[in-house]
C-alpha cells in the first residue's frame, strides 16, 4: 500500500512515451545536417560590411542563428542517443506503431498553422491572431477526456493565459526591438 501523502507515478500516454535510441540518433543526424545546411546557406548572404551597416541589418542573422540552434540541439539528442545505448550491437530500432496518435496530432497541427496563416493572419490584429492559435494549439493538445473536467478547465484557463501573453510578447519583439511591421 502507498503513502496517503505520496502520488502515484502518472502513466505516460503513448505520444509521451521516449522513443528508441537508435530513432533518435537518427533523427539527430538529420536535424544536423539541416542545421548544417541552414548555416551554410546563411554564410552565402551579403555581408553586413558588404552593405555598410551594422552586424543585426545581416540578412544571414536570424538563420544563422536558428540553424547553429538546431544544429547543437541535434548533437546534444545524438550524444544522448549514444549514451542510451543507440550503437550498441542490438539496440532497438523503429518504435512499435503507436495507434492514432501521430497521424492524427499531425493532422491537428497542420490544420492549426492553415487556419491562422490563411484565416487569421490578416484579418484580425496579429496579437489577436497569435494569442487565438497559441491557446487553440495549447488547449487541444493538452485537453484529457480521462480527467475531470475542473482539471482541463485549468488547462484552458493556462492555455489562454499563455495564448495572451504569446501574442502581446511577438507584437512587442517584432515591432518595438526588431521595427518589423507585422499584418
């Protein structure tokens, strides 16, 4: 029997569950080789000398950026990979498949990012739009038919929360530090 005052150790639903090692290492390769990719298109922009200004008018910036991100990100899950036994004689491969789950998240997921490129953006004030996909996205993956509906109204209230906040940070980033005039 378990301590009243200690909780039971939450079972992980099946999208939650770690991949195998070897997928992982895998998917590190790839993702660095993306990585890899994005930098080196980005090192072939025009300068910021070339162009006589400062360093953060480099078109190349914000990619380079992002591709070094994906870039050591991808190491640090093929290091980890490696450390869980990916190269070891054996290891698992391709994970059994897990029914319903990544079709059909992938699926929602897509159809978030069409209905804000296409139906929001634009028509409604971007900050608005942001903090509408940001809860929506929130909302729908976090929601639990299994657990009481005080708990997932929680969860909305956080979703919309963060949703709010998303949208009024990227206006203030893009507008107020980066002068990017958003739709």
């Amino acid at each position: 029997m378990a301590n009243a005052g200690q909780e039971q150790p939450q079972a992980l639903l099946p999208h939650e569950e770690p991949l195998p090692p070897r997928v992982d290492l895998w998917i590190a390769v790839v993702f660095f080789a993306l990585g890899a990719a994005i930098v080196s298109v980005a090192a072939q922009m025009p300068m910021f000398r070339e162009q006589q200004g400062e360093i953060y008018n480099w078109p190349g910036l914000v990619p380079t950026v992002h591709g070094t991100i994906v870039a050591l990100l991808s190491a640090w899950l093929g290091i980890r990979s490696i450390s869980r036994g990916a190269l070891k004689p054996g290891a698992q491969g391709m994970p059994i498949r897990r029914e319903g789950y990544s079709n059909a998240r992938l699926a929602m997921a897509a159809g978030l990012c069409l209905v804000f490129t296409v139906g929001l953006i634009g028509r409604l004030p971007f900050w608005l739009a942001a903090a509408l996909f940001v809860t929506s996205f929130i909302a729908l993956f976090e929601w639990r038919r299994e657990v009481p509906m005080a708990a997932n109204l929680r969860r909305l209230a956080v979703a919309a929360i963060i949703g709010l906040g998303t949208g009024v940070a990227v206006v203030l980033v893009f507008e107020r530090l980066f002068l990017v005039r958003l739709p």
